[in-house]
C-alpha cells in the first residue's frame, strides 16, 4: 500500500502564499505523475495542478495559472504546491494524488485545509 501524506495547509490573508507537501511512500511503487486536487464545502473536487515524473510535464487549471506552481522532489518521492496571490475561492481542502501509469490517479491523501481570509 502507498502513503500520501500532505502538510502545509493553514490559514492565510488574500494575497498571501501557502506551500503545501506531498510524502509518497509504503511498498515499492512507481510513480507516472502526481497531482494537486482541491474541493471547497459544497463544490466537487477539481483539478488544481499535475506533474509527470520522467519528462517533467506540467498542466494547471486555468484558475490557478499564473499564481501556482506544481514542483517534484524525485529523491523524495514528493510533490509541492506553491500558491501566491491566494484568494478566497481558493479556499478548499486540498489533495494530492499519485498515479503509477498515465490513466488514472491510483492513490489519494487525506488532505490539508486551505482558508483564505478575505
């Protein structure tokens, strides 16, 4: 089994950065790419921000474009997130996740809260 454990979340002024982290780990896995999801109260989870592991592939959401920016630690089996310029809508609980092969997404953190304050 793999672990997906984020931190980093918390409570922060609009227009300030966050950095959340992502540990992969358990047995021996492969990892294809990993992503950022988020779900705010009341909305479904979205799409946030993905990473291949090998060519270093990078997608956003349009709503996060420009302000995010998805990074990977390959030794450390760990993906970031560094969100700037954070408004209230970005206010969610956000998860990572970790795909062994490029169709779907095989494990999911638990998740870290995200509140942004206007």
């Amino acid at each position: 089994q793999v672990q997906l454990v984020e931190s980093g979340g918390g409570l922060v002024q609009t227009g300030g950065p966050l950095r959340l982290s992502c540990v992969a780990s358990g047995r021996s896995f492969s990892i294809h790419h990993m992503g950022w999801f988020r779900q705010a109260p009341g909305k479904e989870r979205e799409f946030v921000a993905q990473i291949t592991w090998s060519e270093r592939m990078i997608y956003y959401a349009d709503s996060v474009k420009g302000r995010f920016t998805i990074s990977r630690d390959n030794a450390m089996n760990t993906v970031y997130l560094q969100m700037n310029s954070l408004k209230p809508e970005d206010t969610a609980v956000y998860y990572c996740a970790l795909a062994e092969n490029p169709e779907r997404y095989d494990y999911w953190g638990q998740g870290t809260q995200v509140t942004v304050s206007s």
